[in-house]
C-alpha cells in the first residue's frame, strides 16, 4: 500500500511525506495507536520505503523491493511479532551488522512492543544508541508509554488515530461489498471509526456477533436473569464465536464508559446501560468483560464460562 492510500490520520501522512522525501527518516521509529488503527500497514509502507530501488519517489510500489516488502518476503525486512526476550534482541543486534542482502538498508520491525520488558528494552536500547549505518527499526505499540523514556528519546513516535465512523464505513464497504450499507455502517459506529476493528466484526459472522452483543447488554439491566442466562449460553457452542462477541462487548462496554461520563456515543445500547446505572457499576461491568476476555485465550471450559459470565455481569 502506498502512503497516500493510507486511511485518515492526513497531518501525519504529509509530515512522512516530507521526511522521504528529504531523506529524512530517524534510524528508530515507534508507531503508536489503538489496536486497529493500521500500525503494521504504516511498519510496512515505512519499510517498503527503506528497501525500495527506485530512484524516483520512494516506496514506488513496483520495483523487485517493494513488490517483495509487500508479499513480506524480502530477506532484508525482518517482522517480530512477539514478546522479545533480551536473548533475541542480541540476536537482531549482531545480524544488524551484517551487510543487506540485497537493499539499500536492514529493517527490522518489531510489532506489538507493549509487553517488551525494561531487560529487553535495555538491550534494544544498546542498538539504537550506536546503530549500524544502514538498519532501521520500526516498533509498534498501542501507548508509547510502555517503552522507556530512554527507547522514547531514541526513537521518533509516530501516532495514529482511527479514520472516523464516515471513513471506515467506506473502506469496510469495499472490503465487504455483500453486506448491506446499515450492516457496515453500524459496525463502524460501534467500533467508532476504528477500521481494523470494523473490519473484523464484520468477518466471519462479525454481525451475528455484534448483534448478540448488544442482546446481552440490554439483558444486562432487565429485572429477571433469564434472559441473560440463555442469551450468554449462546457462547458455549463455539469458542471464536465467543470471542467476536466478547470483543464486541468490549467495544460496547468502552462506549458506556464514555456515556458515562456524558460524552455522547454512537451506540443507543451503550447510552441506556449509561443512563440506568453508576459509573461505578459500569466500570465494574467494563472490567468483568475485559477480564472474561482474558479468560476466552485458556482452556477454560465454555459451559462454565457461560454461567460464570452471566453472574458477574448481574451481580456486580
Ligand atoms: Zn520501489
């Protein structure tokens, strides 16, 4: 993907604009943003730009190098998508010596750097203290806070905000041209103009999900249990089913949180669970569905799950 297809976040597009086209890219740079906002897409445009061969504007899209970067299979782009431990940051600093294969430069990107411990940051900050000429390294994170002040100061932060209700129903409509226009648009209200969430609601039965979310809410606040007890019993038939709607409900629980605090949100369910209940019992209900979340990653038995999900949503 080109910058200039890059959805939203204009201020920041032109700013790297600028930097390539001066030649201008810090050696570290840290991409920040909510999961969703597209910090992987801009890792990868941004190292597309650091091995493209074209002598026009760079990433030019068409050249051996970015059509390798694209397909990530360029040996000179090397992707970590884990928790690095200080063992594999030193591995990536002695290969950060060795010559490029085939680029002008060596980038290493290293997603989803939040749970990176101070060991391993230490060691990174080692490399990026006296970086080998010709190495780039781009880091993904959702708050820049997680990395040290010393790793901040090092790196240049680029932040991304999510393109807006309007803009991620459109580029959602593109992706899923079967779904009718009042599907798309209410799963880009609920994820809040958040395209990678939106996106991946309305995957895979996203839909049904959502909807069964927002059924559960409601059951929230009703008087008897029953209906919250049969409507959660849906989750145990299938696990990822249970997590799309799990991650609806967090979309949701966030929105009441805001509600809450009177910020108007786009999600009438989210705005009535706000007007019935105290921010205290709302904040309760958030961190329960985050925590049953948590809980969807172990082995835990979904029949328990279920009944266990729908007592802590009540009683809290
Ligand atoms: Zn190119």
């Amino acid at each position: 993907m080109l910058l200039s297809n890059f959805a939203a976040n204009a201020e920041l597009k032109s700013e790297l604009s600028d930097i390539m086209k001066h030649h201008a890219l810090p050696h570290a740079v840290i991409i920040d943003g909510a999961k969703g906002t597209g910090k992987a897409t801009l890792a990868d445009i941004i190292a597309q730009y650091c091995v493209c061969t074209s002598e026009q504007t760079k990433p030019c899209g068409v050249c051996s190098g970015c059509m390798k970067a694209e397909k990530h299979i360029h040996p000179d782009i090397f992707i970590a998508d884990s928790t690095l431990s200080v063992d594999a940051v030193r591995k990536i600093r002695s290969s950060a010596y060795i010559v490029p294969n085939e680029a002008p430069m060596k980038v290493y990107i290293l997603l989803n750097c939040d749970k990176m411990l101070a060991p391993a940051q230490n060691a990174l900050l080692k490399i990026l203290e006296e970086p080998p000429a010709n190495v780039q390294f781009i880091m993904t994170v959702q708050s820049a806070s997680s990395m040290l002040a010393t790793v901040r100061s090092r790196s240049r932060i680029f932040s991304l905000f999510p393109a807006g209700i309007r803009e991620a129903a459109q580029i959602a409509a593109a992706h899923f041209p079967d779904k009718s226009p009042e599907e798309v648009s209410h799963a880009a209200q609920i994820c809040d103009g958040n395209i990678g969430m939106t996106l991946r609601m309305l995957q895979n039965g996203g839909e049904e999900a959502l909807r069964l979310a927002e059924e559960i809410f409601q059951a929230i606040t009703l008087s008897s249990e029953y209906p919250l007890l049969t409507l959660t019993g849906q989750l145990a038939s299938d696990r990822a089913f249970a997590v799309s709607v799990l991650d609806c409900m967090t979309e949701i629980a966030a929105d009441c949180v805001k509600a809450s605090f009177g910020v108007s949100v786009p999600s009438p369910v989210a705005s009535s669970v706000a007007e019935r209940y105290s921010k205290k019992r709302i904040a309760g209900i958030s961190e329960n569905i985050l925590y049953a979340r948590k809980i969807l990653n172990t082995n835990v038995n979904l029949n328990l799950f279920c009944t266990w999900l729908c007592s802590v949503l009540r009683t809290y």
